[in-house]
C-alpha cells in the first residue's frame, strides 16, 4: 500500500543545486555595495539554516539590523537582480523523480522560503512548471517555514481529501525538519543538502534519502529508507 499521496518538497538544497550559486550572489551584493563579504564558512553557517534571504542578509550584515526598512530592502533589490541573470541548476534527476511520482499519483508541492520567481524560473528551464501542483513561497499570504500555518490555512484544506499520515515533508535544513515536526506530518531529510548534520539528527527525521532519487521508493512504500 502507497504510504504517501501528497509530497511537500523544499527548493534550495533538495530540488535545486544553488548552494555555489547563492553564495555567488551574495558575494555579488556585498561588492555592489563596497561592503567585505563574510568568509564562505560563515556564509554556509547561515544558509544551512535554511532561512529566507532577508534574514540570511540581516544575520551577514548587522548593519541591516539597525537601519530602516529602505535599506534593506535596497540590499534585497540588489541581490533580486543579480540572481536573476544566474542560473540555478536542479539536482540530478528532478525531472525522473517528478515524473514518477505524477505517473504515481502523488501531488507533488514546494514549500519554500524562496520567491515564486526565482523557482518558477528553474522549474520553466526544466519544462517542470506544469507537473508542481502548487508553490508554496514568500508571500504576504504564507508564513515561512516552520511556522505551521500555510500548511494548516492553505495546504491541508486545500488536500483535505488525503489524511495527515498520507502528506511528507522532504527537505535538507532543520528548518525543513521542523515545518514536519510542527504540523504533525513525517519527514524526509535529504542529507545530500546542506542543512547542518547535528542539527537535522537531532530532529529524528522519519526517512533519510543520500540521493534526490532515493526519494521516490520511500515515497511509493516500494523500499524502506528509514532513520538510521
């Protein structure tokens, strides 16, 4: 018996390789506005939280702390339009994965702290845009994660058809794991990211996947992936 129908996939670190291409970006910013860019230690230190830009530039530059909202968003704006003119390569094999979980039956989501834009324009370079049954990203409407409410105002009634114990959450930060933990669904860590290992362990992921195609046995029931 299929264990899952609904897969709520995060974006950065488990559909989408932009870890060097993020931290490009940020780099990019901090030099448009003659600023020394934190070192890369420090950079993944805070993308490995899985937080949103904003707060990730906050936590870089304390300056952005203490000014006024222009300010920020002017580093935000920046930041927009570089990464706009970059490429964010998928991981290996998302289109393989999609497929099999439509050809399954599987409503397959993203829930994310990224924009609409910067995802729909990797799903588009992909042919990808038409399979996602709906994206979940920042917006005046859907609290971040892990705050549990977009999936308890907007997911769940929205797949109301489906029991809880049918949803899964796969993602590779803490943050991930905790939207999971937070409304009461399983997990699925993907360790190939690059959320902070002692972090996620601690977490008690339900499932731990090394590859994006390990994810789809796990999802079908076909092979057990189970915490370690």
């Amino acid at each position: 018996m299929q264990p899952y129908h609904v897969a709520l996939f995060d974006f950065d670190g488990t559909l989408c390789d932009s870890c060097d291409s993020i931290i490009a970006d940020i780099e990019a910013t901090f030099t448009h506005f003659d600023k020394p860019c934190p070192k890369r230690a420090h950079l993944m230190t805070v993308m490995e939280n899985g937080i949103s830009m904003t707060e990730s530039l906050k936590m870089l530059n304390p300056e952005l702390m203490a000014s006024g909202p222009a300010l920020l968003e002017s580093w935000l704006d920046t930041y927009r339009q570089i990464s706009r003119k970059n490429k964010r390569p998928m991981f290996e094999g998302v289109a393989t994965v999609i497929n099999a979980l439509k050809a399954a039956n599987i409503k397959v989501l993203i829930v994310s702290n990224n924009t609409e834009a910067n995802i729909l324009r990797s799903l588009k370079r992909m042919k990808l845009e038409k399979q996602i049954d709906q994206i979940f990203a920042i917006s005046e409407d859907y609290p971040l994660k892990p705050d549990p409410s977009v999936f308890q105002h907007f997911i769940l009634p929205a797949y109301a058809t489906f029991p809880s114990n049918s949803f899964m959450m796969i993602g590779d930060t803490a943050t991930d794991l905790q939207f999971a933990q937070n409304i009461g669904i399983d997990s699925c860590w993907a360790e190939y990211g690059i959320g902070n290992v002692e972090d996620c362990e601690a977490l008690n992921p339900t499932h731990r996947i090394n590859s994006l195609m390990d994810v789809v046995p796990v999802l079908l029931g076909t092979q057990s992936q189970t915490q370690k």
